[in-house]
C-alpha cells in the first residue's frame, strides 16, 4: 500500500474510533426519559401557601420503563399528572403537601426513617390522624418514603394491603385502595435540593436501589426554590 | 593551582540560607493553618505530620532547584568566557556526589516510614479505618464498645469514657447511634469536647465512606462490617462528613454537617434526642455492629431478619451479648 493510502487508512480509522467514543458517551449521558419542572411558583398569590399534589404508583404504566414504581405530580396550572420529579417551588413559604400512595408496603430497611422529621409538628396526617412515628413492622409497613435530607424533612409513605387489587398504572384514580398522606414545610432560601425515596424499591437491582432508584423522574429527583 | 571557585561550597551554602527560611516560615505562617485544623486529636496530629513533612522535603526540594540555578547560572554556555560543554573527564559523573545522594535521600525516607508508624500507632489508628478488630484502640475502648452491646453503656459528662458512636451508611444518607443514650438513631452527628471519640462504621448496602474531614476521621463504610475508628475531640467547632465512596446517584447529596460543642451542650443535645425519639427507638432493631443485608430490594428484614443473627461472626471486638 502506498504511503498516501496508508495514511488515508489511519485518518479513516481515527475518525472511526472518535466517532464510537462520542456516540458512546452521549448514549451514556442522555437521560432514560424526558424529563421537565413543574413550576408551583404562579399557583398562587406570592406569600400563600403552596398546594402540591403527588402520588406515587406501583407502575408507572408508560414510557421505556413502565413496570417502574414511580411519583407522578399534579401539574397546578394544567392540572394533569405529570412525572416530574422537579419541582420548583417559592422560598420562605409554606408548602402543603398531599401524597397519594398506592403501592404495597414493608418493613423499612432502616426503621428511622419511620419517624416524621422536618415537618411542621414533626408529624404527618395518615388518612386524617395524626401520626408522628409510624412502626414499619406492623400493619401494611411503609411503602416508599418522601425525604429532602438537606432540609431534614422524613415522611413515610405508608403502604396498602399488598393483597387487595392495586392500581396497575398511572395516573391511579383514588377510588383505588391507596392511603393519603398530608404534610406541611417550610422552604427556607433559594437552592436545589434532593430529594429521594429512602426504600431500596428497585426490585430486581442489587440492595434495591438500581432501575427506578437511580434514574431521575421516578423516586428522586429535585426541590427547585427559588425567590418569587 | 586551580582558580576555579568552590561551587560545592557555594551551593551548599545557598541551599542551607534558604532552606532554613523557608522551612522557618513554613511551620511558623503556613502550619498552623494547614488542612484539616485542630478540631481533634486526629486532625492535630495529621497537620504536625503534614507539616513535618513539608519541613524535611523543602530542603530536598530546595537542594535540587539551587542546584539546578547555579548550574544555570554559572555553566551556562552562552556567557562569555564559558567554554561549550564537552564529554570526556569534564563530563564524567562524581561518584562521591551519587553515593552521598542515595544515602541521604534512603535515610529520609526510612526515617520518614518510621515517623510515620510511629504517629499511626501514638494516635489509635489516625483517624482511619481499623476494621472490626482495632489493634490500636485508645484506653476504655473496649470496655465501651463492650457495654453498647451489652446495652450498658452510659456516658457523661465527668465519666471519662469513650463515647460510641455508631455510623450508618445507606443510599444515600448517613445516620448515627448513641449506644450510651438508649441507642437513639438520629441524622445529625453531634460530639462533645475533650472526649475519646469510637465510631463503628458500617452499610445497611453498598460500600460507602464515613469521611469527616475536620476531624481528620475516614473509614469505608462496608454491610456486614464494622470499621472502627478513633479520635479525641479538643475544641468546639463544625465539621462536613461527606460520603468518599462513589455509590450511586445521589452520592454527591450524601453530606452533612457535624458540630463538637461543651460536654453539657452534648449532654442536654443528647438526652432531648433521646427522650423525643424514644417512640421510634422502640421500635429501632437492638444495637448491632452490623445488620443483616436484604439485597433483594423492597422487602425490610435489614434488621431482625427472622432467625438470623444481626451479628456478623467476623465481629470479634468488644463483647457480644449472650443469646
């Protein structure tokens, strides 16, 4: 082969080779699924507080993945449910949270996160009852948790009876067995802010914390306050 | 007779001027504000090594780079009168200079390997990691760790004793054990003043990494280990503990803030905690220094796990209860 179409071969190669690094890096880096921010901060007038709806569902029922266990969130301004795990939020105001669940539960895998922190009261309402620790070892045992652990705030999701007929996909209607969860914070000053469900639910992952654990838009994802 | 000057002499003298300057003003401006503070016995003793260090290795430093600018200086072949340089018996090496090189450098840096055994051993570990079975444990850490398993432990502030701390790793947040106050489990990490410190590492998953850095502490966090660790607190302060062990999405959130405050601040912190989680401590899984893995997912049982023993058989330190 002559020197010209020796060097043509290694040019050839070379772009080649740089082409499949760069096809593999961002393969690796694009997302598992779109995702969004759902903005609360023109829900309401500046200084009131902040109604925010979510539930969380065995199986999301679409997308590449919708065997997943996943949190939906009610968009305040379209009012349908959406999978964004973004959430932006106004500082220095009072957040209302109402949480959906309508997956089936267990012992937590670490009880402390049985107790209610970070709340105003440090405690939650459980389908109207006050409840300020709840024991994962009786009863239907907790099926997922909400915790920001930067603000310090912890709030079980109580699980339903894993032998009743549950909702099978999202978004589930609430005449399906679930338990509502009712919660109040405080957002302190701008800044994002994890958050996380604290039960390994990623079924079928190593200590449960693969698959829907670890990809943004279904048990984690991000509390965006901003200054309104 | 040979007019060329004493180059040697020179450079030595050079080397010693300087060498001694900076090494003055390296420990006396630059030390004490050396990574990581004097918060602990720990980190006290991790900035003296740092600086001692930096104390014998400026002059190495210092001896290459004189070296390096009289030769500059003095051969360079572009100043008048300078002949270029040639090979031949000008260009040979000096076998003396080679022999004194090797020499010096290998007693630096044996000493240096003792010195650092020696600070390893003197401070119970430095601060890292020991594994379940610490061979050098500060006087009342067994005694300690014993009484957490036995749930006898109790400390306050005019006791003396080591305090345990027990830290929990999981995805991705740490939490942390008071044996000595009914074995309350909390999120935030709180020490007292002057107080030998045992933490008991360990992962209800993957492999994490306990790293408070202020207080010159780091050791893995392994499931179905416990890695202990010492220090003893000084002054009061604030400290990160950060996970130092890629584990996951959410480790760069997995961080929080400690403080080391009076022995009485601890006291009143930790008694309020104690009574005020008595509800969820109830219902805690008995204190361990390990607990048992579910890798399987959702299902609990990380604690109590029907008949399985939360206690590792490779847990040898400190006394365990009788079944």
């Amino acid at each position: 082969m002559s020197m010209r179409g020796r060097l043509t071969t290694v040019v050839v190669l070379f772009l080649v080779g740089v082409g499949v690094v760069v096809l593999c890096v961002a393969t690796f880096l694009k997302p598992g699924t779109p995702g969004g921010v759902t903005d609360f901060t023109k829900s309401q007038p500046a200084g009131q507080p902040v109604h925010l709806l979510a539930q969380v569902v065995g199986s999301i029922g679409f997308g590449p993945h919708p065997t997943w266990v996943s949190y939906m969130v009610m968009n305040p301004t379209t009012h349908k449910w959406v999978q964004d795990t973004t959430w932006k939020l106004p500082a220095h105001t009072k957040i209302d949270m109402t949480i959906e669940q309508f997956d089936s539960g267990s012992p937590l895998r670490n009880q402390e996160w049985g107790q209610i922190q970070g709340t105003i009261g440090n405690s939650m309402q459980l389908n109207g009852k006050t409840v300020s620790v709840y024991n994962s070892f009786t009863g239907t045992g907790v099926g997922h948790t909400f915790a920001v652990p930067t603000l310090g705030i912890s709030v079980p999701l109580v699980g339903v009876n894993g032998s009743d007929t549950l909702c099978g996909e999202g978004p589930c209607s609430t005449k399906m067995p679930h338990n509502e969860i009712t919660f109040s914070f405080n957002t302190k000053g701008p800044g994002n802010f994890p958050w996380q469900c604290f039960v390994p639910c990623g079924l079928g992952w190593l200590f449960g914390n693969g698959g829907p654990m670890s990809t943004q838009n279904f048990m984690g994802g991000f509390l965006d306050v901003v200054n309104s | 007779m040979n007019d060329e000057p004493r180059h040697l002499r020179r450079m030595t003298i050079i080397w010693l001027i300087i060498s001694v300057i900076a090494d003055v003003l390296f420990w006396f401006l630059l030390g004490p504000h050396m990574a990581p503070g004097r918060l602990t016995s720990t980190a006290k003793a991790d900035q003296f090594d740092f600086n001692f260090l930096a104390v014998i290795a400026l002059p190495v430093m210092i001896a290459i780079w004189v070296f390096m600018g009289y030769s500059i200086r003095t051969w360079s072949a572009k100043r008048a009168g300078v002949p270029e340089p040639v090979g031949g018996e000008a260009a040979r090496s000096h076998k003396g200079a080679i022999v004194s090189w090797m020499v010096i450098t290998t007693v630096i840096v044996l000493f240096l390997a003792g010195f650092g055994t020696v600070a390893l051993i003197s401070d119970h570990g430095s601060g890292g990691g020991e594994g379940p079975n610490p061979i050098w444990s500060p006087t009342g850490a067994t005694s300690a760790e014993t009484a957490a398993l036995t749930t006898s432990d109790s400390w306050s502030p005019s006791s003396g004793k080591v305090l345990v701390v027990q830290v929990i790793a999981q995805q991705w947040k740490f939490t942390y054990r008071y044996p000595a106050f009914g074995g309350f489990e909390t999120t935030q990490l709180m020490l007292p003043t002057d107080t030998s410190i045992a933490f008991n590492v360990t992962s209800l998953d993957v492999i994490h990494s306990f790293w408070a850095y202020q207080l010159g502490v780091k050791a893995d966090a392994n499931p179905m280990l416990n890695n202990v660790a010492f220090t003893d607190t000084q002054q009061p302060g604030s400290f990160v503990v950060r996970c130092s062990e890629l584990c996951g999405l959410w480790h760069g959130a997995m961080f929080d803030y400690g403080k080391v405050v009076s022995k009485t601040a601890f006291m009143t912190w930790a008694t309020n905690t104690e009574t005020a989680n008595a509800a969820n401590t109830k219902d805690l899984a008995p204190f361990a220094w390990t607990y048992v893995p579910d890798a399987n997912g959702a299902s609990g049982g990380y604690y109590i796990d029907g008949g399985v023993t939360p206690y590792s058989k490779a847990e040898l330190y400190g006394a365990k209860p009788s079944s």
